[in-house]
C-alpha cells in the first residue's frame, strides 16, 4: 500500500554538521542534497505528493549568517533544479509565509512555480517561512471575513494546501518526537513515523522501512476494527 501523501519533517542537519566538525550551513547544504535524491525517491515509489519542511517561522530567529546561508542555498536549488522537475513532470509547489524571505528569492521561487505548472507526475511541495498555527490563524481570519457557517472541508479550503489531500504518512528525522507545528490541521489521521536519523542520514533504504510500516498499519479513522 502506497500513500498518495508523504510528509517529511527534515531534522538535523546542524547536528550532523556538528558530528562531523562542519559549520552548521555544511549541514544544510548536506541535507538539500539528500532532499533532491530523497523527493525523487519518492515520487520513483508511486507518490503523488510529497511535502517538505525546509523552513518554519521559527526558524527564522536563527542567527542572520545561518540564515544568508540557507537562503543562499535556496536561490541555488531552484535555479538548478527548476529544469529538472519541469522536465520530470513535477509540480513544484512553495507554501509558507513568502512575505519574510529575501525579494530576490521569492522571485525565485515564483518563477519556480510557474515552471513546473503542467506536471502530471508528482507535486513536490516545500514549507517555507512556514508554521501550522499562523497558517490556521490566517485561515480563521479570511473565515470571518467571509462570514456564514464553517464547514470542515471549507476551513480546509482556506489553508494553504486547500487543494491537496491529507498526508497519509508522517515522517520526522532527527530523533525528537513531536510536530513541531508542522501541518497540524492537514495531520489529525496521518501515519507518524519517527526515526533517530539525522536527515541527511535518512537514506532511500530508510524511507523504504517508513513505507515498509505504514503498509502494516491498518487505518480505521476511528471507524471499528474489522
């Protein structure tokens, strides 16, 4: 049983850097390379959509060198893999709160998203300047503007991934076992599945062992076993 949805939650980089002697940035320019090979992974296993937290709001607190330094590697990655993806037929998709990136890397991006609009093969989606409680606040807000009564499905509407199914699987690296105000509304019946590998650890054989799992689970959504 394949998940049509696959969340990744991409946790320690800087501690795998730190392991090894490195700068932090080192960490996260590891880990971007594991993101590309991982995402193709991905979509290789029959995935239609896959999310990855790259950058949460809280994040962005980080000191400003760490910060140039992960910006920098995203000018990098959507310049050289826009292409690819286009011609892969992904979908490349940023949610997140664009409004605090550098100009120059929103542009980036948006060009990014443009690109890649006709994909039929997969959606690869990167949660950027991100976090789930601004994103539900931001949603309550335009409900009320809206007015009239609120519907699950409608609510769903008014999130930035309005237009995307549920996750089905839920994968946190790096040990810690908590959410981390990642999709949190879209999650309330996803699989969890937590590991100790720090990201750029998380080898293709390892994600292999987090779908090896969730197609042992049975998934009830709180219906009665059978």
């Amino acid at each position: 049983m394949i998940p049509r949805h696959v969340a990744v939650i991409m946790d320690g980089n800087g501690r795998w850097a730190k392991k090894r002697l490195l700068p932090r940035n080192a960490g996260h320019r590891a880990g971007m390379k594991r993101m590309i090979s991982l995402s193709e992974h991905i979509f290789d296993c029959g995935v239609e959509f896959c999310t990855l937290y790259a950058l949460s709001t809280e994040n962005l607190k980080r000191p400003p060198e760490e910060l140039e330094g992960l910006f920098e590697l995203f000018r990098e990655y959507f310049i050289k893999n826009t292409q690819t993806l286009k011609e892969k037929g992904i979908v490349l998709r940023v949610i997140g709160n664009l409004q605090l990136l550098p100009p120059d890397v929103r542009e980036i991006i948006q060009k990014g998203e443009t690109e890649t609009k006709g994909g039929t093969r997969g959606n690869l989606i990167l949660a950027i300047a991100y976090g789930a409680r601004q994103e539900i606040i931001a949603a309550v807000n335009r409900a009320v503007k809206e007015g009239g009564e609120m519907t699950e499905e409608a609510f769903s509407s008014l999130l930035f991934t309005g237009d995307v199914p549920d996750p089905d699987l839920l994968i946190r690296t790096g040990k810690e076992i908590r959410l981390s105000n990642f999709l949190l509304w879209q999650s309330a019946y996803a699989e969890l599945y937590f590991t100790d590998k720090l990201f750029p650890d998380f080898t293709d054989k390892e994600f292999d062992k987090a779908l090896k799992s969730y197609g042992e689970r049975e998934r009830r959504f709180g219906k009665v076993e059978k």
